[in-house]
C-alpha cells in the first residue's frame, strides 16, 4: 500500500492556497520547518454557485497528476506527489493530519475536496460526512474516503461553467484524482453588503459586487504533517 507523506521540513511540498487580496488569487501559504499556514481573508470560489453546491474556501490544494505550471510552480515549491508518481486511485485512501489554528468558522466544516476530469469534465466532490475539526493544540485526525456517494457533496457548477465542471460518478472519480485534492472550508455564506442588480448566484462575490466579511470564516489553520494511504 503506498503512502504519501509531507512533513513540510523542507518547504510547502506543492501545497498553496487561494486567498483574498489583489492580484492573482492563488497564493504562497506560510511556510516555515514543520509547518505551513493558510490564513484568512481566502478568496471566495464562486465557480460552483447554485445551482451547483455552493461558495467555499480553499485552505490547502495539491495538484496530483501532470505537468504544474510555472505559476503553480512559484507559490507550491516541488511537489513531492507528483515528482514521485504516487497512483492516482483513492478509492477508500485514508488521509491523516496532524493541525492546529484558530478559526471562527461561521457554520462552514474543514473538509476533504477531490477533482478528476472525467469525459472532458472536471467533477469535484467533498466529503461531508466526515469533516476535520481545528483546535489551538495539536491534534491528529483521520478521513477515510468511502466511495458510497452519502457521505458527500458534488459541488457541480455555476450556470457559466459547464463548459469546464460538471458532475460525474464518484466511482469514477476516486478512481482517477487526476486534477488535485484540496482541504476546504465549505459551504460559506455570501452575504452581499448593499443592492445588488440581478441574481447573486450568477454575479462572482467579491469581484462583481462587495461581501460582508464578517459572515465568512475567520482565523488560520496549520499543518504540521500529513499523509495519504493509498489503495
């Protein structure tokens, strides 16, 4: 049974996040021996709006098949999953971290989020039903990625991005994470701060119209170790 592992001694280990601020949204987390911190303010992912599952944040992502781009490259480090072609199959993959932080959560649960392109369609899924909990001392904490479709969410698509996310089987996906895996903060509530024209769903948060910040997450959270036991 392979097992990827991070300790994050060395560096980041490909892992970045999305957060808010000007500029590009994908950013470098902070990095020291033993240690990588994502903090808020994180962006907002609108791409998966109803009628698909809805707004959240991305804390930690990894790229888990194929070429990264420079961009990528930049704000990840080298990304040790990759580099060391770890199968792709995480059919009942038991992922294990070890964390701590501070968070102000505003209902949203830190939860494992799995994407493979399936027939020319990115499908993600989230895991819902077993969710990680962040506390200011250490803990360490399991997820096992059952493949029975009731312990999760498909986050599907905005009415504009069909062309590029969908929904497809979860059998299918955790049999080919050829995209990334990310730890999330899902689902946030967006708020929009004043009137807007039209149909909140169908304009981007923070780029068409402004939020109130303060119902979104708050806080940060750090790793300090994980592993991944592959079938």
């Amino acid at each position: 049974m392979p097992t990827y592992h991070e300790n994050f001694e060395a560096g980041p280990g490909g892992w970045f996040g999305y957060q808010d601020g000007p500029g590009q949204n994908q950013k470098m987390l902070e990095w020291s021996p033993g240690r990588l911190t994502s903090r808020s303010p994180w962006w907002i992912d609108y791409n998966h709006a109803p009628p698909g599952a809805g707004y959240f944040h991305m804390l930690f992502c990894l790229s888990t098949f194929g070429p990264q781009t420079e961009g990528t490259k930049e704000v990840g480090g080298p990304n040790g999953f990759i580099a060391n072609k770890f199968p792709i199959d995480f059919t009942a993959a038991r992922i294990t971290v070890r964390l701590n932080g501070e968070l102000r959560s505003q209902g949203a649960q830190l939860c494992v989020l799995l994407q493979g392109v399936v027939d020319g369609t990115c499908s993600g899924w989230v895991q819902t039903s077993n969710t990680m909990e962040v506390h200011r001392q250490q803990t360490e904490q399991s997820v096992i990625l059952d493949p029975d479709p009731v312990g999760w969410t498909a986050l599907g698509s905005r009415h504009d991005r069909t062309d590029m996310y969908g929904v497809k089987p979860l059998e299918s996906v955790l049999g080919h994470v050829d995209s990334n895996i990310m730890l999330l903060l899902f689902p946030v509530e967006v708020v929009p701060m004043g009137t807007i024209k039209g149909d909140m769903h169908q304009l981007r948060p923070g780029r068409d119209y402004p939020v109130w910040r303060h119902k979104l997450p708050e806080g940060y959270v750090t790793l300090h170790d994980l592993s991944i036991e592959l079938p």
